[in-house]
C-alpha cells in the first residue's frame, strides 16, 4: 500500500508571509509605512491577520496589495490568499464604518457626491473671482494716474544654490532612501543596499530626504561628513540635504587661543 505524504493543513497566512518577507529585506514597519503611505497600526493589523480591525474588505486588498508589492511578493498570489482567508473567518464582503483617515492614506477616495459638491463650489468661486477682477480693473473716471519709479531689483536665482561643495549619501545597511525636491519631484527612490552611494545634483532646487533608518546612511559635503539627520529607526520627512543645510547642521569649531 503506497504511503500517502503529508498534506500542509495549516498554510502560512497572509500576515505571516508579509511580515517574514519584510524582514528578510531588512525593513522596519516605520520603512514599509513611509514606502508604502499605509498607516502603521494597518500595517500591524495586516501582520496579526486582524482584518477587521481596517476600514473595510476594499481597502483591506489595496493595503495588502501595496504591502506585497514593496516586499517584492506575487501581488495576485498573495491577494488570492487573502480572499480565502476573509471567506474563511467570515470577513468576505464586509464593510466597516467610515473613519477618518491621514492625508498619507492612499486609498482615500472622495464619494461621487462629494465631487460634484467640490466641483460646484470651486465654479462658484471661480465666477466670483471673474466678477471681482473685472470690476477692479475697470479704470475709474477721474481718478489721477500716478506714476512712481520702478526701483531696480538685480535678479536673484529662483532656486536655493547648493554651494559647499557635492552632497553625497552612503548606506552602511539596507535602508529605503527617497529624495525630492521643493517642488515634490522625485530626484531619487530606491531600497539602497550596504555600499550604495547616490549624490545629490547640485543644482537641485532645496533638496530634502524621507527615510525610516537615518543612522543607516552615512552623509558627506565636500568629503565632509555631517551628523546623522535623525535619531535611529525613526521615520524623517522634509529635511534638507542641500550643502548649505547640512552644513548648518554641523557644529561651529570653538575659536582657538589667541
């Protein structure tokens, strides 16, 4: 009689696969919230498989699915699972009530209503506008014109100079890095490993930093090394890696004897 293999009865669940996947990458939940713009406390919910601790199946999946996504697991394998296990403990098609989320909460969507109410107020106030501007640029019929000498203004550069010499970003460990500028653009994204290296563009206009392990990047200026730009394991956000502000981060030497 041939000898039947044991069959997995308990498969890992969804929770445990993230979570196993995101430490084998290194990566604290502070990284994987700022990564992924998921709130944390979901994120912990997702891990414990507490499902109906989040706003609803729908956002459940798209957490879920962002989460996968930055720890480089089949997103349809992983959703798939999901399913299974909300139909399993009975979360299949649930909704909870309506919460108030962080503006960093990315399955914040507006109802219908909601945007046509928005789009009627905004026409309105763009017609207000119109009436007011039109009015107030009506020349008045007696009024003197009165002409006053320009002052002359040198022209100044519209974004902040980067001098101090050339920003450079080292990581001593895996840590996930992203940079932008003052006008939110993406200069740089990416998980660094240990001995990758980026350098900021000189001329980029006030540069700035989020990352969840600041004491895993060691920062130079002109081969100058600054302090680290925050405490460790705790989540930065807008802070300028421009040379002029890291070099204000550095302390002044004491002035020598005389």
């Amino acid at each position: 009689m041939d000898e039947i293999s044991p069959v997995d009865v308990n498969p890992k669940s969804v929770g445990v696969q993230l979570k196993s996947a995101r430490e084998q990458m290194g990566m604290s939940l502070a990284d994987l919230a700022a990564k992924t713009r998921v709130p944390m406390r979901h994120l912990e919910s997702i891990e414990r498989s507490e499902f109906g601790a989040l706003p609803g199946q729908t956002y459940t999946v798209g957490f879920v699915r962002s989460y996968a996504r930055a720890v480089k697991l089949d997103e349809i394998s992983i959703v798939n699972t999901l399913r299974n296990e909300l139909s399993r403990s009975g979360h299949e098609g649930y909704q909870a009530p309506l919460q108030n989320y962080e503006p960093a909460d990315p399955a914040r969507v507006p109802s219908k209503s909601l945007a046509w109410t928005a789009a009627a107020i905004a026409a309105i106030v763009l017609a207000a506008y119109l009436v007011f501007r039109s009015f107030s640029l009506a020349p008045a019929a007696d009024a003197p014109r009165i002409v006053t000498p320009q002052a002359k203004v040198d022209p100044k550069p519209t974004t902040a100079a980067n001098t101090g010499g050339v920003v450079v970003l080292t990581a001593t460990d895996n840590v996930w890095v992203k940079i932008y500028d003052a006008d939110q653009k993406r200069l740089f994204e990416q998980e660094m490993a240990a001995g990758d290296s980026y350098s900021v563009p000189p001329n980029a206009n006030r540069p700035m930093i989020v990352t969840g392990r600041p004491q895993a990047l060691d920062i130079t200026v002109g081969g100058k090394a600054v302090p680290p730009l925050g405490a460790p394991d705790k989540t930065i956000a807008d802070v300028g890696i421009s040379a002029q502000d890291l070099l204000a981060r550095v302390p002044a030497p004491n002035a020598s004897a005389s």
